[in-house]
C-alpha cells in the first residue's frame, strides 16, 4: 500500500504514520512545518519530507489512500490535486476505522479525562499479556508510538477526541470510530469556536452514544451522562461507575477494593473516577478487578499529566494538561488535597481559541480558589493570532472571581515570578495545553527547585 500524509507532522498524523511504515506500507508526507517531538521520530524513520512546503507532483495515480490531517487548509494544492486525480481521501479517524473494521473497538471520550483513562486501559492491558491496537493522545511509558495497528490484533482502544475531523469533514472525530464499547467520562463544555452554545456540545456525545452497538460505560456522577445514557437503554449494557475508595498518605494514594490494596502514583478524585471507569472496560476485555488494579500499581500516568518535572526536598514541581475550565477546578482540586500540608502554587495559561474568548471567560470562575497563590498567563500575540477581541488583565480576574489573581501577559515575568517565590514546602503546579510562549518549563522546573 502506498500512502501520502497531507501535514504529516501533527501528533496523530505523525504517529499514524509510523505504524503504518511498521507495517510495510509505502509512506510518503507533506508539511510546512514540523516541530518536536515529530521531527526526530519521523526523521528515525526516515519519514520527514526532503523539504518543507506543498507539492502536487507527490500525487499520483500511484498512491492508494491520501491522508488529510487537521492542520492543512482546504485549499491545499495537494489536496486538490488529490480531489482531481479522485484518489481515496481520509482523515486519519476514517482510517483507523477502516484498519480496525473488524475488531472491536473501544472508544473512551469526554470533556476531561480521556487520554488518562485510555493509558490506563492500555497499560493494564499490556500489562496483563493482551496484544492491541491503539491511538491515545499522549506519549506513554512502555510505548513506543502513540499509535499502533497490527492485523493480528483482535481489539482497538481508541481515545475520541469531540473536534473536528479534517478541513473538509466537519464532524468530531469520535463520530468515525462506530464503537462496540464507549465510555463517557463527564461533559463540560469545550471548543468554542466548533461547538457555540453547550446545547450544541452536548449534542455530540448524543450522537456518538447513538453510535455505540454493544455497551456504554459512564460517569455516573455527571447531570448530563444519565439521560443520555436514558435513551440507550433498550438498546446497549449500560455500565455507570464511580471513584473507587483511596486513600493518600504522604505523597502516595492507595486504592482499596475489598481487601485488595494497591499503592498508586496518581492521586486525586477525578482519577479515581478515571480508574474506576477503565476497570469496567477492562473486565468487559477480560480482565478481572484484581488483576487490572495490581498492573496499576505500575503505572506512571501520561505525559504532562501529574508530570513531575522536578522535585528536592520539600519542593516539587508538576506539569499538568488541564487548561479547559472542568479540567483546571479538578487538577487543583486534586493537587490541593494530595498536599494538604504543603502551599500550592497553581499558575495556568490560557491558551485555546475558548479560553481566551471573553465569552467563555467566565466558566473559570473559581476554578483556582483551592491554590494559596495563583497565576494566570495569557499572550496578547495569541489572542491575535486567532483573530480575537484583545482584552485586559483586569477582566481575567473579574472572570476568575479571585481578587489576589495575579495575570501577566510577559513569559518571562512568568518565570520570574515562579522563581521569586518560597519554594521550601511548596507544591508548584504549571497547567496549559501549550508552552507559556517557548518557556523552558523543565529547566524552569528545576531552577525552582533547586532553590528550596
């Protein structure tokens, strides 16, 4: 088979095509740019393009399947010469179902949550001698890709992400993978710009709940999972869960399940409720509790997800992904009660197209209020660059409803903040989905800590 990538170099995309080079196929790419990490793994395997930019003579008659990733425009000259040539075009969520055709599939989606539950699965299911296919959004230990298909492989896990598919397929991408089992791990309203009212939003895990044929799994702690769930019930196995018992002393959390005990790495209620979660798809793949939570006791999480970047004596500092206004209450919720002896030092970028949409704004109201100092970071270049409404430091606070929210728009007063402030007994928490405008954050890490 002989593929080409349009945009090869996004996160999926990249990795998409990686496992597809494991499988002999014949892949070719495309790309204006290319960043870290997808340079050197594309360039290991001797995928990254012989120069950067758009060239319609890479298609030809001769490939079998075009791949479109998110990133190019729909008037990509390669994607119209590939529309010319009336080759097969997919996104890469339409290729992996057409991999994954017959295998059951697995989808674990949600507003927060997702790609932690999916390495949770993944990692019990290595962990106890199952072989699978995959795609979860995140680097994990033990992994090699954040991809992998392999046509002996019987079942697919697959992390469904709610946007959009590709620059001429408007549906969310969890839309393509037709799942035999789901989970919904919560709603919360997300991608602003995609979805404009939460009634919009919700309509979406609908639908894919609709396109569930065997089981739903979901929080049933979430006012919105139950009546969707409701409406499935004469069709699918409903599976409701909640967090399993833990509990922490000193910078550990230890699980309890009748009289098993484990000691785990990952802490907080909302992973226990994404434990919980993941053990019920594990036990409809055939793996029991007990031997699903003694391969927890192993598992490290995902990457920038309870991160620690560094950490001497009694200072330690964490990288986490939560930006989404659900997803920064829990982590801080979290952190706060895993260090409820030690200050927490919670700084947050705002960085997506709704977190610095003064619209949305507000659904950050008191998100941060567990956190003894807390910082928010914006960049007006940002705001900008998506074609939004400039606003005012001032109007961030009013948002947030914290009078001692400190908001910088400067990187480096960021980082200048950060390493002003006590570190002795300190827990700092970094929190965004992007990289504070190039910030070195491991070395910043351990210029904190080294302070202590």
């Amino acid at each position: 088979m002989r593929i080409h990538f349009i945009a090869i170099g996004g996160a999926v995309m990249h990795n998409l095509a990686i496992a597809l080079h494991k499988k002999a196929y014949a892949i070719s790419g495309s790309d204006d740019e290319i960043f870290e990490p997808s340079l050197s793994r594309l360039q290991k395997h001797n995928l990254l393009p012989k120069k950067w930019g758009w060239d319609p003579a890479l298609i030809t008659t001769n490939l079998d399947a075009v791949i479109l990733g998110m990133h190019a425009r729909e008037d990509n000259p390669e994607l119209l010469r590939a529309r010319e040539l009336g080759l097969k075009i997919f996104s890469f969520p339409e290729y992996l179902y057409e991999q994954t055709r017959n295998k059951t599939r697995v989808v674990i989606a949600g507003s927060h949550g997702k790609t932690t539950v999916t390495s949770m699965i993944m990692h019990a299911l290595r962990e106890n001698g199952m072989q699978f296919d995959y795609m979860v959004g995140s680097v994990l230990d033990g992994f090699d890709t954040m991809v992998e298909l392999n046509d002996g492989n019987t079942i697919a896990v697959f992390e469904g992400d709610e946007y959009l598919t590709s620059p001429i397929d408007l549906r969310p991408k969890f839309h393509l993978y037709n799942p035999h089992i789901s989970l919904i791990t919560g709603i919360a309203w997300d991608h602003m710009n995609v979805f404009p009212s939460f009634e919009n939003y919700l309509e979406q895990f609908r639908i894919f709940a609709g396109m569930t044929s065997d089981a739903l799994i979901y929080f049933g702690g979430d006012e919105h999972l139950g009546p969707i769930a409701e409406k499935q019930k004469e069709r699918l196995k409903l599976y409701p869960y909640s967090g399993l018992n833990a509990v922490t002393s000193g910078e550990k959390s230890t699980v309890m399940l009748d009289s098993l005990r484990v000691s785990l790495s990952i802490f907080g209620e909302h992973n226990m409720q994404n434990l919980s979660g993941a053990m019920q798809v594990c036990k409809l793949l055939g793996v029991s509790e007990k031997d699903f939570l003694a391969s927890m006791a192993t598992f490290k999480g995902a990457k920038r997800r309870q991160e620690l970047l560094a950490q001497k004596g009694s200072c330690m500092v964490y990288l986490d992904f939560a930006h989404a206004p659900s997803k920064v209450a829990a982590t801080v919720k979290a952190f706060r009660g895993q260090y409820k002896d030690k200050k927490l030092v919670a700084c947050l970028e705002l960085h997506t197209f709704s977190s610095l949409n003064t619209a949305f704004l507000p659904q950050y109201k008191s998100s941060m209020d567990l956190a003894d100092t807390a910082i928010v970071y914006y960049n007006p270049e940002v705001v900008q660059h998506k074609k939004l409404r400039q606003f005012p430091p001032e109007l961030v606070k009013e948002a947030f409803q914290r009078e001692d929210l400190t908001v910088l728009q400067d990187s480096a007063a960021v980082e200048g903040l950060l390493l002003d402030l006590p570190a002795d007994d300190c827990v700092f928490l970094i929190m965004s989905s992007g990289n504070f405008s190039g910030l070195d954050l491991k070395q910043l890490a351990e210029s904190i800590v080294n302070k202590a």
